[in-house]
C-alpha cells in the first residue's frame, strides 16, 4: 500500500520571504500526522500547498497513487483531500444542514442521498439537533465541529485539519480531541496542524516540527518533545 | 418545494386572470412580466451565484434583435430566431466570463458594464447587423394558428409562460445540486473549492443560462415594442432597472425578483401617472427606503427571519 501522503521538498516563496523551505513530509494509511511549530513557522503554508489552497515553488505532492502537484484544490478534494479552514467560515445565510449538503453533493449527486448523508455527518459532529439553525448563528465550537461535519462530507480519504482546536474551552478541546480519535479509529488518515502541544501529543503518532519554514525536527511525539532543539524553537534560548 | 409550486401554480391563475380584470392594463402586465422573468435570470448569476452584472440589457437586445432581424430580413419565424439568439447568448457569455470571471465584486460589475457598452457601440454602428441608430420595425411576424403576434394580447399570454417559466427553472434549481454549487461560490470560493467545485466552471455555467433566459424574454420585448433602437435595448439603463428589480425583492431568492417586478413597474406606472415629473423622485426614495431598511431585499430579508423563527420554533417545542 504506497503513503496516503507523500510530498517532498515543498518550497513556498511569497516574494522575497521563504515561508516553507524544501519540506518533507509522508503520512501512512490511517496515521495521523501532527504539524506544529511556532507562529509564522509555515504550518499553514505548507498545509495549504499540499492541499492546493497556495501555489509551491517546487516540489511534488503525491496522493495515494496519483501526482497531484499540478492540480488544482477542488480536483484534490474530489480525489479525496477534505479540509477544514483555520478561520472557519461556514456558509453564513445557509442552514447547518445545507452548509454539509453542499460538500455531500460531492458524491451524491441525488438530494434524497446527499441529505441522508449530510445529515450522518452532522450525528458524527453532534451538531444533528442544530440541522435548521442559519450557520451564522453558531458558537466557535459548534463552527469547528460544522467546518469537520464538512470536510467529512466529501467523503474523504485524508483528513486535514488546520488548527480545529485553537481558542476552544477545556471542555470543548477534551471533546474534539474525542472526536479526532474516533475518525481515526474508523480508519481515516489525519494531517492536523496544531498549536496546542496536549493534543498533538495525544493524538499524533507522527510528529513533525517547523521553525521558520524549515524542518528541524521529526519523530514520534516523545522523541520530540525532549528535542532540545525544539524546546528552543517554541521558548527562545537564553 | 410543495409550498414553491403552490406560489407558481397562485402565479399562472393569477396570470390568466389579469386580462379580464384591467383589459385596458395589459402593457403592464407585459412589462411587469418580464422585469420577473429577465430579473430571476438576472439573479441567477447575481443573487445565485453572486456575480452582479449591469451587462443584461445585451442579452435583451441579443433576443428583440434575432427576432427583428429575423423576421424583416429573412420572414424567419420569432421561435426560430430565439432558438438561434440563445445559442449565441449562450456563447457570448460563455466568453464574456471567461475574460472577466477572473475580477471579483465590484471589479466584475465594472467588467460587465464595459462589455454592455462595447456591445451598445457595436450594435449603433454596425448598420449591415442591425440597421444601426436609426432602428429597425418589424413589418411581419407569422400567424401560428391564426394568432397575431403583433396583438398585446398574444404577447401578454407569451411573457406569461416566459415568466412561469424561469421561475419553475429556478425552483428547480434552488433544490439541486447546482443550486447549492452557486450558493457556495457566492458566500466562500476557497470553502467551495474544499468541497470539490470548480468555481469558473459553476459561474460560468449560471452565466450561460441567465444569459440565455434573458434572451428569450428579450425576443418577446421586441415584438411587444415592434420598433427597436439599438440605444435603447443595449442601454446601461435597461441593465440597471433588471438589476434593481432582483436586488430590492431579494438577491438569490426564488420569488424576490418578481415581487420586486411588481412593485417597481406598477410604482413607476402609478408614479408616473399621478406625479407626473415628480414621479422619478418618488421612485428613487422608494428604492431608497427598501435599500436602507430591507438590505438583503424585500423577500431576502423575510426569508433571514422566517428561517430563525423556523428554527427557534422547532427548538423550543
């Protein structure tokens, strides 16, 4: 079974300023991936050239079998690639159903189907009560969960997600890191960029750690936690 | 949906009434019938899909001119020449978006101004095409089952399925899954792109169809009016009055533009009529007062509460 994800040496410029410098990264069937770093380290970047969302200045991005470098990001969804956005932008004047339907559309051509299937999604997140409500009128942690309830939708084969957990309460991160576990138990790969140390670790069984658009670190999330390197990286050395 | 075909179905009755009520009234009916039906085309790139153009009057003059044309020139019949004017309605569209789909907001709506006016220039100008500035009158038309198609009448029952038409074309399409591609792309491009659309294709596609759905109405404007201008169908100020019909009933709403068709020609007519030069005043703090305190439109701001009272309804009990 080749890598759900393989991209390599992705290099990103945004005029003269290297934001992702020749970056490595693959992701096993069913792995989950975790990016993290400090502000501006490039974690975005990176995660939206392999998804198609920024445009590399070299490199390759191969998914399950098939080279999409060159392709633009709603192909990539279509192959499979579900995102969710950092700042989370459902479909305002929609309803919490339709913001999902739109996605379910995807592979359900039929509205009987994409509703059904749209409406599973929503069970997934717990947000079913809340189907007829305008998007606009949710919570941040009921957007995140809708932002997931989407990216589910497409029916994907990796799962990205950009900072899902950033800026929720105690009770609403224990329940989202619930949440990821079970997608990945139901055999979803997962690529999640994130600033909180205690859900990657938690979650990640692969680490990679970015400063200033570079790689300086890799491996499991205990090896690199002791990284000194990494520790400097986050707290700035004396 | 159930609900939506009751309101079409309200609409055709209503429609086979109205002669028997104001006889005398059936130029409105016409254009009141027409604003409905080239403004829920209009809003199917503007309020659908969110592309606000001010270029529809080419469309309508693309339409009233195959038929002139057609009929003077070569005693073609107006539903062979409609035929002929949504195909190339369709295709200029088709290049019209390409070269301007890459602008967004306002910058597309200046776009589509530019194109109209160049299309305005060409129609004044280019006499072998369309007579040029000083017109064309249409001096035949057939006689299908004996019906005379220069009768107020026949136009009357024409724009009416014209009419009818678009809006069950967009009741269809508010449920599907086109529908909801447009939507998508109206409210977030990057968050469509994540859900697998091609934003060009999908505005390109509802700029197709409105295009073409204009046309159709366009070839019934130019038989009502028999005598076209090409200053007059291609003018800027034609596009703007589609525009503000779909904008003040409600931008991507299914019944918005015909209630906003209704209220802008029969205010203009009674306006008109009763203030006379006072009249575009009372018009323009009309839409004035419906842009201040209705900003998504008369039936778009209905639906914002409808759906939250809908919701809190359910949530409650």
């Amino acid at each position: 079974m080749p890598d759900a994800l393989k991209a390599e040496g992705i290099t990103v410029r945004f005029g003269g300023v290297v934001a992702v410098d020749n970056v490595s990264l693959s992701l096993q069937p069913k792995g989950i991936l975790g990016l993290i770093g400090p502000n501006g380290a490039g974690k975005t970047t990176l995660f939206n050239a392999v998804t198609g969302f920024v445009p590399m200045d070299s490199g390759k991005v191969r998914f399950f079998d098939r080279d999409v470098s060159s392709e633009p990001p709603y192909k990539r969804a279509q192959a499979g690639m579900g995102r969710t956005f950092q700042t989370e932008r459902p479909f305002e004047e929609l309803t919490v159903l339709e913001n999902v339907l739109v996605s379910a559309f995807l592979k359900e051509p039929r509205r009987k189907d994409a509703e059904k299937l749209a409406m599973e999604m929503l069970k997934r997140v717990e947000l079913d009560d809340r189907y007829d409500q305008p998007a606009g009128d949710l919570n941040l942690a009921r957007r995140r969960r809708l932002e997931l309830a989407k990216a589910l939708a497409i029916q994907p084969r990796v799962l990205f997600l950009d900072e899902v957990m950033a800026g929720l309460n105690p009770p609403a991160l224990r329940e989202m890191i619930g949440l990821v576990r079970r997608l990945s138990q139901e055999g979803l790969a997962i690529l999640m960029v994130e600033h909180i140390m205690e859900a990657i670790i938690e979650l990640s069984d692969h680490v990679i750690v970015l400063a200033s658009g570079q790689k300086i670190a890799e491996g499991t999330p205990q090896e690199v936690t002791s990284n000194t390197q990494v520790i400097e990286a986050y707290l700035g050395t004396e | 949906m159930i609900r939506h075909l009751i309101g079409l179905l309200v609409l055709l009755v209503a429609g086979l009434v109205y002669p028997w009520i104001f006889p005398s009234a059936l130029t409105v009916g016409v254009t009141i019938l027409l604003f409905a039906g080239w403004a829920t085309a209009w809003d199917i790139l503007g309020g659908w899909a969110g592309q606000v153009s001010l270029g529809h009057a080419s469309f309508v003059g693309i339409g009233a001119y195959f038929v002139a044309i057609g009929a003077t020139e070569y005693a073609l019949a107006p539903w062979w020449s409609i035929l002929m004017a949504i195909a190339v309605a369709a295709l200029l569209s088709l290049a019209w978006g390409r070269l301007t789909f890459k602008l967004h907001g306002p910058y597309f709506t200046l776009s589509t101004i530019a194109i109209a006016e160049i299309l305005r220039l060409i129609a004044i100008n280019e006499d072998w095409l369309t007579g040029g500035a000083t017109g064309v009158f249409i001096d035949w038309m057939p006689t299908p089952f004996g019906i005379d198609l220069f009768a107020r009448e026949a136009q009357y029952y024409l724009a009416l399925v014209f009419a009818v038409g678009v809006m069950a074309t967009i009741i269809w399409i508010s449920r599907s899954r086109f529908g909801y591609q447009l939507r998508a792309v109206r409210e977030d491009e990057n968050s469509a792109m994540a859900a697998g659309i091609d934003p060009t294709r999908t505005k390109l596609k509802a700029f197709m169809l409105s295009a073409s759905l204009t046309a159709v109405g366009g070839g019934i404007y130019g038989m009502m009016l028999s005598f076209l201008e090409p200053h007059i169908l291609f003018y800027l100020l034609l596009s703007v009055q589609i525009a503000l019909t779909g904008i003040i009933g409600g931008r991507g709403t299914i019944w918005g533009p015909l209630v906003g068709a209704v209220l802008l020609v029969s205010a203009g007519e009674i306006f008109r009529t009763s203030f006379a030069e006072a009249n575009l005043l009372i018009y323009g703090i009309l839409i004035l007062l419906v842009i201040l305190f209705l900003p998504s439109g008369i039936i778009g701001e209905f639906n914002r509460r409808l759906t939250r009272r809908l919701y809190a309804r359910r949530a409650q009990g």
